[in-house]
C-alpha cells in the first residue's frame, strides 16, 4: 500500500492508556511500529497528562522531546542529569528514555507534547508554531513531518492533495515526486510540528 500524501489523524483515532509505569495517561496520536521488535516501535508521538509528582517509564535507545502546552511547568530531575524546568507554553526539555526522570508538577496538572524516537532509527526535532497566513515545509531526504492542531483552523495543501484539519487533528506530511516537494500550510491557530528524519 502506497502511503498518501497527507494523512489526517482525527481524535477518534488516537488512543489513551496507562504509561508503562502505571503513573500517568498518556494520549497516542501516531506510531510507526518497528518491524523487527513485537511492541516496540521506530518512532512514537503523544501527549501526556501529569496530575502529580511521579517517575517517567524508561525508554532505553530512545531519544525524547517533552514540551509544555498546557498547565503551570514541570520540573525534570534525575541523577547524573541536570535538571530541566518548563514554565513557559511551547518550552521544550530534551533527554535519553534511559534516564527516566522524576517530574515535579509546578501548580496545576500538565499536559506535554511528547516526541519520541528509536536512536538507531530516527532523528527528530519538535517546536510550537503560530501559524498566521500561511507556512511551508520542505522535502527533505527520508525525511517525514508530523503536525498537531492545538487550536484553530489548518489547511495543508501538497499538489493536488488538500486536507482541511481542526483543533485536535493531526496529520502526516510525507513528499513523493519533485512536483510535490514542498507542502502548504494556510490558516490560523497553533501548531505542534514534529520533524522525522530516518536514519536509514
């Protein structure tokens, strides 16, 4: 099966479960199961929801990107790492799945943008965008993008390919021919863009 374009994930695709430490929920919003390992996977992007001070499952081989979009901070800790604080919407705290912090929560329960991805697989990047007018994004080698809504109204156009998406949609960027090496953004709101760059 070739894979399109622009896929959108709507909600009702997403799926909620307990972390593999039974201390939080976290939200699935896509995966890319790793051929070679049952259960595990390449890569991985979710939100968490963090309701009090609690231990982070460990990862070993993964790299993670946590950022803030919702609450008063969290604090992350651990030993021989330094401690990474997040106050501000959109900060982002960056670690390997081995070290699996202690998170303090600062005030009111927390809800992270979590990236996450196999070290030997995938590179990723993650950032919290404005969008006002319009944005493109670029096709770059085994390279794939990932957008979440936080709020408003996005279109996301590649060729003849167009998806309109809400607050809480997602969708996959992923580039094919020359013509269409390049995919629009237009609308208003706040966006979640995560980068993945295969590795191999």
């Amino acid at each position: 099966m070739v894979p399109v374009p622009i896929e959108r994930i709507a909600p009702n695709r997403y799926q909620r479960s307990r972390w593999r430490n039974g201390l939080g929920w976290t939200t699935e919003l896509a995966l890319a199961p790793r051929a070679d390992v049952a259960g595990e996977f390449d890569w991985r992007i979710s939100i968490a929801e963090i309701d009090s001070d609690c231990e982070f499952s460990a990862f070993p081989g993964v790299d993670r990107s946590l950022m803030l979009i919702e609450g008063d901070g969290i604090e992350l800790s651990g030993e021989g790492a330094a401690t990474q604080t997040l106050r501000a919407r959109g900060q982002v705290a960056r670690f390997p799945g081995e070290q699996a912090p202690h998170c303090r929560v600062i005030g009111a329960p927390s809800r992270d943008f979590n990236a996450m991805t196999r070290r030997d697989a995938y590179r990723h990047e993650l950032w919290l965008r404005p969008l006002v007018g319009t944005m493109m994004l670029f096709a770059e080698a085994r390279t794939i993008w990932f957008l979440y809504v936080l709020n408003g109204r996005v279109q996301v156009a590649q060729g003849e390919e167009l998806e309109r998406l809400a607050s809480g949609d997602s969708a996959l960027v992923r580039f094919g021919p020359a013509e269409q090496s390049r995919c629009m953004l237009s609308g208003s709101g706040e966006l979640a863009l995560v980068k993945l760059e295969a590795l191999v």
